[in-house]
C-alpha cells in the first residue's frame, strides 16, 4: 500500500505574513504554493515537506516526524535553509528570485517570484508530438542554452550547485526568459544519508557519480545535465540513466544518427558533457559556453531563443492541419 503523501496547507492559511492561495505542486521534499504578500502580490512559496521522513494530516500545520527520522529531516532542513540564503543572494534573470525564507511550523518556507508560463518539458512535448525531421532547430538549442548557462555560472560562482537540471525545471516564461528552478541541495544531502538514492533523482538528467555515496560532486556534475537537457531538445526523449550507461553505453550511436540534422559540433559537445568519467567533461561553464559560442558567432538572427520556439511549434501546428 502507498503511503499518503503529507497534507499540503489549505488555501488561506497564514505563514510568515503569506497567505497561501492554492497548491501548485508538489515533489517528494515539498509542496510549492500560489501565495500574496501583504500587498496582494502574488508570489510562490515552497515548503520544505519531504514525503519519504514527514508525515501531515489535513488541518494541522506542523508535520509529524518520527523520532528515528527526525536526524534526518533536520539535516535536510538546514540544507533547504541553507540554499534559501545562498539563493536569496543571487541576482540574475536565468535563476529563480528568492524574496525570503522563514522557518515556522517545525520547518522552513522558501518565498520565491511567481514566475508564469511553460517548462522546456512541456515545448519538447509539444514539438515531439508534432514532430517532423527534428525537435528544436539548433538556432533555438544554442540561444536556450546560451542564456540558461549564463545563470548557471553565477549559481556556481556563489559556491552552489543546481544538482536537478532537466527540462521540467527550466521555465520560459511568458516574458520570454528561461529560469532555472527547484535547485536541489536538500536532495543530495538526503539522497547521501539515507537509503534511498535512486528515487531522488530523474532518470536520464543524473550524472553517475550522484548515484554513488562517494562520488565527487562539482561543476561538472551540472553539465552533465545540460548535456542530457540538450539531448532532450535534439531527440525528444531523456538519455538512458547513468546506471544503465554504465553497463552497456549507447549514447553515441543513439547521437549518430542525428548527425544529418545538427553539426557535428553541438553533437560533440553533448557527447563531451555526457561523459561517464566525470573528469572527461567540461570542468565549468565558462569552458562549455566557449565551445558552444564558437560555432554560432551570432550568425543565427537575433530572435530570442523562445520567439523561435513558439514560432517553430507555431509554424508546425499549421503545417499539420
């Protein structure tokens, strides 16, 4: 039988001065909320909730936590406080805001902008589904990831790693952004000290060496979920996870017959970030921006990477009808 995940909070509760609106989602560490401010601007909040260590029943605000559990659950919480102050200092467009952060209740709330509009995974979806010869052209892979490294290179210049890149968590936003989201330090440090590692992570985005209890965790670790994340926008599916590679590794071949459709460039360096030995991959993102930015030198038009995208799914709905 599968355990209940914990109660989230009803629409109008009260928490560090928010009210919250509705859920809008919830994960195996927590729920995320539609809020107001005092001012009735709308913000997110997450909740630092893990399904796996807390339990909550409807009504009650505080999770319950049982005594054996409960080294654990504060480990995670002071990682998820932790990476809210880290996060609240950084300012660039491409990483989620965080306002605030507050522990009440026996746990922590992460307050955050309330971003609107659709995550990479749902346009590889789409494009999939729609599919002709290609997913995304390699104009719109290149200006995406473009921007979305520029963002990533702050986060690791702050000392932090993302460690859940995929492209559910890389939001375009109505506005024409891409941000990444749900940054996962309490994850990893949960995934080290219990016993359940494998659930934690997405299959196909995880580099190997987050499944191992002594892999060596680094910059490196996040490229190779770019590398995966472009795969996604080239083959419309996730590569197959780390593990399986490890056994019988087909990445190459499964990249080689997309070499007719995009340069060997972009081929190789989702190859080089894909690299099972993590020492074989870009060492930072300065280094995989180079290599990506010398084959397009702004020969590409200047459209924003989601103008292209929409009007490439555009342009697709109107062929298929």
């Amino acid at each position: 039988m599968t355990k209940p995940k914990p109660a989230p909070l009803p629409s109008g509760t009260v928490v560090g001065g928010y009210t919250i609106v509705r859920k809008l989602a919830a994960g195996g560490f927590g729920v995320v909320y539609l809020a107001e401010d005092e001012e009735h601007h709308y913000v997110a909040i997450k909740e630092y909730l893990p399904a796996s260590l807390a339990e909550r029943v409807p009504g009650e605000l505080i999770p319950r936590v049982k005594p054996d559990k409960l080294p654990l659950y504060r480990l995670g919480l002071k990682s998820f406080f932790e990476e809210g102050r880290s996060l609240a200092q950084i300012s660039h467009s491409s990483v989620v805001s965080v306002l605030n952060f507050f522990r009440e209740n026996e746990t922590v709330y992460m307050v955050m902008n309330y971003l609107q509009g659709d995550t990479l995974q749902d346009f590889i979806v789409t494009a999939r589904d729609l599919k002709r010869d290609k997913i995304f052209r390699e104009s719109t892979i290149r200006s995406l990831f473009d921007e979305i490294l520029r963002g990533l290179r702050i986060v690791h210049q702050h000392k932090m790693l993302h460690l859940d890149i995929k492209p559910a968590n890389i939001l375009i936003t109505n506005d024409n952004k891409a941000v990444l989201l749900d940054f996962g330090a309490a994850r990893e440090v949960l995934s080290k000290e219990g016993n359940f590692i494998r659930p934690m992570y997405t299959p196909g985005f995880a580099a190997p060496e987050m499944y191992r209890r002594d892999g060596s965790l680094g910059p490196w670790t996040d490229i190779y979920a770019i590398g995966a994340c472009i795969y996604a926008c080239m083959q419309g599916y996730p590569p197959t996870d780390a593990p399986q590679r490890i056994e019988k590794d087909r990445l190459q071949l499964s990249l080689s017959r997309m070499r007719n459709i995009y340069s060997d460039n972009l081929i190789e360096v989702t190859e080089w970030c894909m690299s099972l030995d993590p020492l074989s991959r870009p060492q930072s993102v300065f280094a995989l921006q180079k290599e990506l930015s010398q084959e397009t030198e702004r020969r590409y038009s200047s459209l924003s990477f989601t103008e292209r995208l929409k009007l490439q799914i555009d342009n697709m709905k109107s062929g298929a009808r």
